[in-house]
C-alpha cells in the first residue's frame, strides 16, 4: 500500500427533495443524504465504510461514481475534479471506477443473456472487435469462476452467489483501478459470502484493485478492510486503521455498532458498553443539533447538543486514526 | 424422461413460446389467423380457379332475372353482390386489405408507443411532462368525429386509414410503456449500465426496450383485431377502402341494401371479420398469459379437466 491517494471526496454533500404531509400540509423538502463528507482513499487499499442502513453509505457510493450530481463538495479521481464533469468527460473514467452492486437480482437485466451483459463494458466503452468480445468474456467468467460455456444463459439460470460473480465480471472486464463495492455480499446466505469475498480479495491481488466496500455488517468489513470509516445520518464519525477501529474504539457510535454485533471470539471478562441503538436513527429530514449523535449517545452532554464535532486527530502517536466527537472514549474504555 | 443438458439457456421468450404451445386456445386462434393468411396469399389464384376476378360484374350469370344477386351454388360458391361480383373472391381480396391494415397500422401504433414511452420514462423532466400532455391529448381526441373528417378533408384510401388508426392508437401503447420505463429506469442494471458509461440509446434499446417487450407483443397483438375493426368501420362508412376494391367494410356496407333478400352478403363478410378479430383476441390474451404466468389461470371454473 503507498500513500498515493487514488480518490479524494472532500466536503461532499448530496440532497434530495421529498414530499412530506399530505393533502393541503404537502410540501417539498430537502434531505440531505450525505452531509459534508471528507475521505481519501490510497491506491491498492480498502477502505470499509459502515453504519446503517440509511446513513447515506450507498448515497455517497453513487456520488463517487458520479451517478448522482455532487451538490456541494469535490470529488478527485487521480487528481483529476470530476465534481461537475460532465457525462461525455466521464466516460473515459469510467473505465477505471467501477462498481459492484448489492443486488445480485436487480443488478442485472433478467431478458438479457449473461454473455451480453459481460460484454456491454467492452461494447459501451468501444473496447475490442465484437469477434474478440466472446473470448474477452469468457476468460473473465473463468476468472470470476464461472463456468465460460453458460455464456448464452440468463441471469434468471444461476443462483444468487453466481450472479454476483456475474457483476463482478462486470466490473472488472475493463480493469479498472478503483470498485465501489456497494454491499456486495449482503444479500447472499453466509456460506457464499465468504466465497465471494475471498473472489474480491485474489482478484485485488492479482489485478491491483482499491476498494472501497460499503457494508452495514461491521465483521464482514473487519475481515476484508485496510482502513474503516464509520459512518452516521450522512458524516464520517471515526475513521481508522482497521484494527485501531476495533481494539481502540474512540465513538461511541462505532463503540455501540461493535457491542450490537454478535462475538464470535468471546473475549470473557471485557465489559462492552451496553448496546444503546435501540430504535431507529434520527431521519434525516430533522438531524439533531450538534452532534448527530447525541440523541442516542449515552456520554452527550450539554456541548453535544450546540457544538458540531469535527473530525480530528485524538492522539498524536495515532494520526491515523480521526474521531469525531467532543468525549470521545479513551483506550480501555471500550474493551 | 430424458434430461436435456444446452448450454444456451432457455431465456423468458422461450419459456412464454413453450406455455404458447401447450394453449390449445392460442393453436386455434393461430391455425385461424395462418388460414387467413393464406387465403389473402392466394387471392388471385382464387379468381383465376374460379374464373372470377374480384371487381368484374358477372351481368347474366351473376345476377337473376329480376336483378337480385344469386345465392351460393356451383357457379359462384358463396354467391354474388349486387353488382354480379363473386363475394369469395372479394372476401379473399378483403383478407389482404384487412390484413394489411391490421398488421401495418398496429406494428405502427405499438413502434411509435413503445419509442415515446420508453423516452418519456427514461429522460423524465420536462420532456416527460411534454410527451405525456401529448398522450392525453391523443387520448381525449374523439376518435370517428376527426377520423371522418380527416378522411373526407384528404379523401378515403388505403394509406389514409392506416394512418389514422395508427395515430389513435400509439397512446395507449406509450401510456402503459411509460410507466415500465420509469420503473425500470430505477433498476440496478439501469445503474450498472450508467457507472460503464452507457449512452440514452443504450439505457433505451438495450436495457429498457427487452423489459417492454412482452407488453409491446402483447399490444400489437391486441390491437390488430382493433385495426382490422376500425378499418371496417371507415370502408362501411365509406371512408377506407375506396371501391371497387374489396374490403370487409364496403362489402358489409354493401350488403346493407340486399341484405333482406341475399342473405349471404352479410353473413360471409361477417363471419370473416368477426372470425379473425375473435382468433386474434384470443391468441392476443393467449401470449399475454404466457409472457405473464401470474395470470396463468390453473384452476378453471366448471371443473373440466
Ligand atoms: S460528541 Fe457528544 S453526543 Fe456526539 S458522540 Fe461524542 S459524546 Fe456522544
């Protein structure tokens, strides 16, 4: 892993306009999905991005790839601002950011045949002759594991698990540098996750991928990350080497994330703060004041409720790892 | 039974053409609509076995002595109009004309419904606004009133009709088309398509137009029937087919000033309309049933087996 960044997001914000109420109470207001974002990610490392579902984790995935307008903010893709680029200026780029997507059914158009779907990334991007696409196609279905004759079948002919290598075909045919990978593995049984993890890990291997894995399952993240950024009701609360994150936990929000995930390794004697996310987040329509977090926070404290915390360095023997939060806990007092 | 082990897989298309073959209303329909095919293919070979082309009046032998047409019999097999003219013949010559109208004048409306469905649902915006205003419109428009006064304005033909029936029909097409497409537009593949850098013309024709397929086959196989109805409906008013040339409508028009004593020019040009708008019906509800299992009917009323 080197320190040249890859992607740079900084101060990213992404809106939507809903309707709220109804009949004569109807009215439009705006939400904003991802509230003012800063993360970079290195060439060659994954970052793991967690919280859950609703805090604007696959929001912000779509802005990286640009599939929604950034409403405020910077993306870089190596060096190059693609904030307001404009479709024909993505094009070219978009050989080289990719994304694997969370449903293996959605992802994937069901009248289309797996050969054809494989192919569009050389088809669309003007890669290749049509006579060179079949065996382009079928080198990376025995790449990705898949059996290179169901070429002609459909994707409504293989199981769940396929179907993703099937995406991740997909995204990987053009070689590109970066791949979001938006819950890759959420919707598959947990005997084929594992499968399909470890698929991404030799192909980041072999083809020097980075990614950047979204997950709301925090040990999914912990088996596969580099780094961790902790994300709640549209910011980044702590972000931190991988293992940092787990064994000197500093937010109380990752703190609670952490105890509400059941342990496999049963570390007797270590008392874990108690699980304070009952409920369900604050809608973002209505963030609380100050920290976000504080209604559920069980150290929030007056400050809390004025006072926005920004994402800082704790300790300086630790710059790597940035927090977010006035009271943060100190090593031990998590586990 | 054998296990078959292709490798090119069975997509949605053949699976909908394999339920389509185990209907045995959709082989009856189709067996009815390939014979009327055939008896417009060979129209001419018709009128040369019989010796009677379509527009000749058959002055001595074709009408009776008061001048009343004559029946069915050996000379002319299902009878003759008013003027002496073989009605088979024209009924074989009607065939094409409402063939061609019903095929040329559906596969319009349903290409024109499916191309602005697909680009009102996936540009959305004001674009959408603008195409589905114009829908309405089309909609609203009273169809004979301004069909009438179309036809009379340009004067009836052929190419007239088939205008107008296409233009009355296409919103239909495109209303239901258009909701697809927005729904579609919010799919992942839709997504995935985009994040490669997939063009509007990609998103439309290679994601979005498989995805409306079964609705646009099962349209245009809907509205055929209606074409060939409404065809009929401009050619009795006088409106279509400009005569002499045979049509089912100016034939059932025709046949509306002898009706009492020739029984047989309303019954046969009847019995042709109603026979191929009923088959393909039939065979329009048939696919809709085999593109769409959830409507499969397995349990039916009356408990025959
Ligand atoms: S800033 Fe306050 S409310 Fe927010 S996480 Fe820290 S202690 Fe809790």
């Amino acid at each position: 892993m080197s320190n040249d960044v890859l992607l740079q997001l900084t101060g990213v914000v992404k809106e939507f306009t809903v309707k709220v109420g109804s009949g004569f109470k109807r009215r439009k207001r705006s939400l904003q999905a991802v509230a003012g974002v800063d993360l970079s990610l290195r060439r060659g490392e994954t970052l793991g991005l967690v919280g859950e579902s609703g805090c604007g984790k696959s929001t912000l995935a779509r802005c990286v790839m640009r599939l929604f307008a950034v409403d405020s903010g910077r993306v870089v893709f190596d060096g190059d601002d693609l904030t307001h680029a404009s479709n024909a200026v993505l094009k070219p780029y978009r050989r080289r950011m990719q994304m694997v997507f969370q449903d293996p059914y959605g992802s994937l158009n069901p009248r289309r045949r797996v050969g054809s779907i494989i192919g569009d990334p050389f088809r669309i991007q003007g890669v290749g002759s049509a006579a060179d696409r079949q065996a382009k196609v079928q080198e990376l279905m025995q790449l990705v594991g898949l059996n290179p004759e169901h070429y002609n079948r459909f994707p409504g002919e293989f199981s769940g698990g396929q179907r993703q290598r099937i995406g991740i075909a997909r995204a990987i045919a053009l070689r590109p540098e970066l791949i979001v990978c938006d819950e890759p593995v959420s919707a598959l049984d947990v005997s084929i996750q594992a499968q399909v993890l470890n698929l991404l890990a030799d192909l980041q291997k072999e083809l020097g991928l980075t990614y950047l894995f979204i997950s709301h399952d925090l040990s999914v993240v912990r088996h596969v990350s580099d780094r961790v950024a902790v994300m709640y009701l549209g910011t980044i609360v702590e972000i931190a080497p991988s293992e940092a994150i787990y064994e000197r936990t500093r937010h109380p929000y990752t703190s609670a994330l952490l105890s509400a995930v059941p342990r496999f390794e049963a570390d007797a004697g270590t008392a874990r703060v108690e699980s304070v996310l009952s409920g369900d987040p604050p809608s973002p329509l209505d963030p609380p004041s100050g920290c976000r977090f504080h209604p559920r926070c069980p150290r929030a404290q007056d400050r809390c409720r004025h006072e926005v915390p920004v994402l800082r360095v704790g300790n300086a023997d630790d710059p790597e790892h940035l927090t977010a939060c006035h009271f943060p806990l100190v090593d031990g007092d998590a586990s | 039974m054998k296990q078959t082990t292709e490798i090119r897989g069975r997509g949605p298309w053949q699976l909908a053409y394999e339920r389509l073959r185990r209907d045995r209303a959709a082989i009856g329909s189709a067996i009815t609509i390939l014979i009327a095919v055939l008896v417009a293919l060979s129209a001419p070979l018709l009128a040369q076995i019989t010796g009677h082309p379509p527009t000749m009046q058959f002055g001595h032998t074709g009408l009776g002595p008061t001048g009343i047409p004559v029946g069915p019999g050996a000379e002319f097999w299902l009878g003759t109009d008013g003027l002496g003219r073989d009605v088979l013949v024209r009924i074989a010559y009607g065939t094409r004309v409402s063939l061609l109208v019903g095929v040329v004048a559906s596969g319009l409306a349903v290409l024109i419904g499916a191309v602005v469905g697909i680009a009102a649902g996936w540009f959305g915006g004001i674009v959408d606004t603008i195409l589905s205003r114009l829908m309405d419109v089309v909609l609203s428009l009273p169809f004979l009133v301004l069909a009438l006064a179309l036809a009379a304005l340009v004067g009836p033909g052929l190419g007239i009709s088939i205008f107008l029936i296409a233009f009355f029909s296409w919103a239909t097409v495109g209303r239901v088309v258009r909701a697809e497409a927005k729904s579609i537009r919010e799919r992942e593949y839709v997504q995935a398509a985009r994040a490669l850098g997939a063009g509007n013309a990609h998103i439309m024709f290679v994601e979005m137009l498989p995805m409306v397929g079964a609705t646009v086959i099962v349209y245009a196989t809907l509205l055929i029937p209606a074409s060939i109805g409404f065809e009929a409906t401009l050619s009795f008013l006088g409106l279509g087919v400009p005569p002499p040339t045979p049509s089912w409508g100016n034939m059932l028009a025709d046949a509306m000033a002898y009706y009492k004593v020739a029984w047989w020019l309303l019954l046969f040009p009847g019995a042709a309309l109603l026979g191929v708008t009923y088959a393909f019906n039939v065979l329009g509800d048939s696919v809709r049933d085999a593109l769409d299992p959830k409507h499969d009917q397995t349990i039916k009323p009356g408990g025959q087996s």
